[in-house]
C-alpha cells in the first residue's frame, strides 16, 4: 500500500485513517532467518500532514511464529507494536530535538505502508522466545555442566559470595572458634 504526500494532502482534513490488513509474511522471511510464518497482520492508524511533514501514528497488531530458543519448535508470538513516524522530504530542514517521531527522509515522496509495517515488526522480534509448555525445569544438564536460566545464575552468584570467606578474616574466624573451644 502506496501513497504520495500529495495523495494525502489532497484527503479531508489531510488526514488519511488506517484499517487494513497486510500481507508481509515473505518480506519477514527475507530480512529475517528466523521467521517461520506471520500469521494476521493488521494496521490501524492515520498519516496526517502538519506543516509540509507527513505522520504516521498506528499500532501494528501481529502473530509471527518462531523458533524457540530452547527447543526450536515453532512459538507464536503476539505483537503489539506503537508506530511514531514522521516523514521530510530531501530539501526540508530536520530538528530532530522538538520532535518523539522517528524522522525519516523520503526521496520520492511515496510512503510505503507495508515497509514501514515490515520494519517496525522486524525491529521488533524478540531475541528469546520461549514457548508456554517449556518450563526454567526442564533446562538440559549433563556431566559437569547445567543450562540454567539468568536468574538461577544470579543467586548461585550470590550464595557462593556469602558462603566464601575472606581470606583476611579466615584467620581471625580461627582464633573465634578456639576462643570458644
């Protein structure tokens, strides 16, 4: 889905409203490996021209499946995704301290939903994906070794800290336990 900035400027009240479904499954595929399959995606927003720039403020609300990062069976993750853009063209100057938008410079003068979407979702995939019927119990273990999650290494961390003495007092604990004896 394709519009010029003069496509928009010329709707009522220079606001274009957003409601459509996008397929974007194989444009996932290729930019990202990882990406097994994107289920529905919708977009629901508006692009609107303030001054000679142009908005866009949607949500993007998607189902992608990928691998997870234990076992490699397929997850189907849910995203929501906030979108913020503004778009300049070349010969516009661009303060990008007054703006929350990202800025993008647009050279032709074609927004292009379905990239923007496309970037957004994959800006978005999460690094670990851990499916609901795997638990932290069922990490693999094996002879002098143990896969174990942040937070399970985080306390050994501490546990070892606490029951490790300093050496400069082991002395002194020395004499505390024959002053006792």
């Amino acid at each position: 889905m394709k519009w010029t900035i003069q496509q928009i400027k010329e709707q009522p009240s220079q606001l274009l409203k957003l409601d459509h479904d996008l397929e974007i499954t194989e444009d996932l595929k290729s930019r990202h490996k990882s990406v097994i399959d994107v289920k529905a995606t919708h977009v629901d927003g508006y692009y609107a021209v303030v001054d000679a720039e142009v908005l866009l403020h949607a949500t993007i609300e998607t189902d992608i499946v990928l691998p997870s990062t234990r076992t490699l069976e397929p997850v189907t993750i849910h995203l929501s995704i906030p979108v913020q853009e503004r778009y300049v063209t070349d010969n516009q100057s661009v303060n990008l301290d007054e703006v929350e938008e990202v800025t993008i410079v647009v050279k032709d003068e074609v927004l292009n939903l379905q990239e923007a979407v496309a970037d957004n979702i994959a800006l978005n995939i999460p690094i670990q994906v851990v499916g609901e019927d795997e638990s932290d119990e069922d990490l693999p273990s094996g002879n002098d070794w143990v896969v174990m999650t942040e937070d399970a290494y985080l306390a050994q961390q501490q546990e070892e800290k606490e029951a490790s003495v300093d050496p400069r007092f082991a002395a002194l604990q020395d004499l505390l336990n024959n002053e006792e004896d």
